[in-house]
C-alpha cells in the first residue's frame, strides 16, 4: 500500500467512493467522472502501478472481476455492452492499475478514445448506480 495514492486509500477504507465488487485481490468502485453513468473502475488491492507489473497471481483474479463487472453491466443499466480499457503511464491519472468498464448502448456518442466526461445529478443519483450494479454483481456471483 501507498499512502499516496489515492486508491490504495480507498481500498484501505480512508478515502470515500462507491464501491461496487470487493474480493480479496480486488476492488472496484464507480468513477467519480464518468464518461457514461455507470462506468467503473476495477483495481487491484495491492498497490501495482501497470499492467505489465501486475503479479502472475493476480492475472486471473483481476480480469475475472473485469470479465464478471463487464457482463453484469448489461444486466445493471440495460446496455448493449462494454468498452474495457486500461492506460499504462500516459493518460493513467491515478498511478494504480485500474481498468474502466464502460457501459456502452449503439449511438451513444464515443467516438475513438475522445471520452467527454458526465457528471451524477447528485450523490443519490451515482449510489443508485453503485446499487445497481452491485445487485447485478451478487445475481451474477450467486449463480
């Protein structure tokens, strides 16, 4: 862990977010800016700065919980699928691995990697959101 970086703050429990699937190697948690409502970011709970540093032991883990948000996605806000991406030093804002899960619907407006941001109306707007997605999640876990 790294005191200075902000989700290992959050996976520590001292920085606030919306969390949506914890397991033992893994968080994820709502963007806080967005690019569609909805769009999540999956970490490890190990401070790993990339891609290409991330462990052989959580290869799987991680993208199993990136397969399983991707697909509970569609369930959660009746999209037609995802875009899955992570960005290894240029334009990684947060020095921690993470992959964002986007959910995406034909004619939304993304076009190349141009990603305007949205915002949640309010607090009770993205927890709506959170659990939503958390209640896909369990639906998808418990089966």
């Amino acid at each position: 862990m790294s005191t200075d970086c902000l989700f290992c703050r959050i996976v520590a429990g001292d920085d606030p977010a919306l969390l949506v699937l914890q397991t033992d190697g893994v968080v994820a948690l709502l963007d806080a800016r967005p690019v569609f409502k909805g769009h999540a970011l999956v970490l490890p709970r190990r401070h790993v700065v990339t891609l290409p540093d991330l462990p052989d032991d959580l290869l799987t883990p991680y993208f199993a919980s990136v397969r399983l948000l991707s697909r509970a996605m569609v369930d959660a806000y009746d999209c037609q699928g995802t875009f899955v991406a992570i960005n290894n030093v240029v334009s990684q804002s947060v020095a921690h691995l993470h992959a964002h899960v986007i959910p995406r619907t034909k004619g939304d407006g993304l076009r190349g990697f141009f990603w305007p941001r949205t915002k949640y109306a309010d607090d009770a707007e993205a927890a709506n959101y959170a659990d939503r997605l958390r209640a896909a999640l369990d639906g998808l876990v418990g089966s």
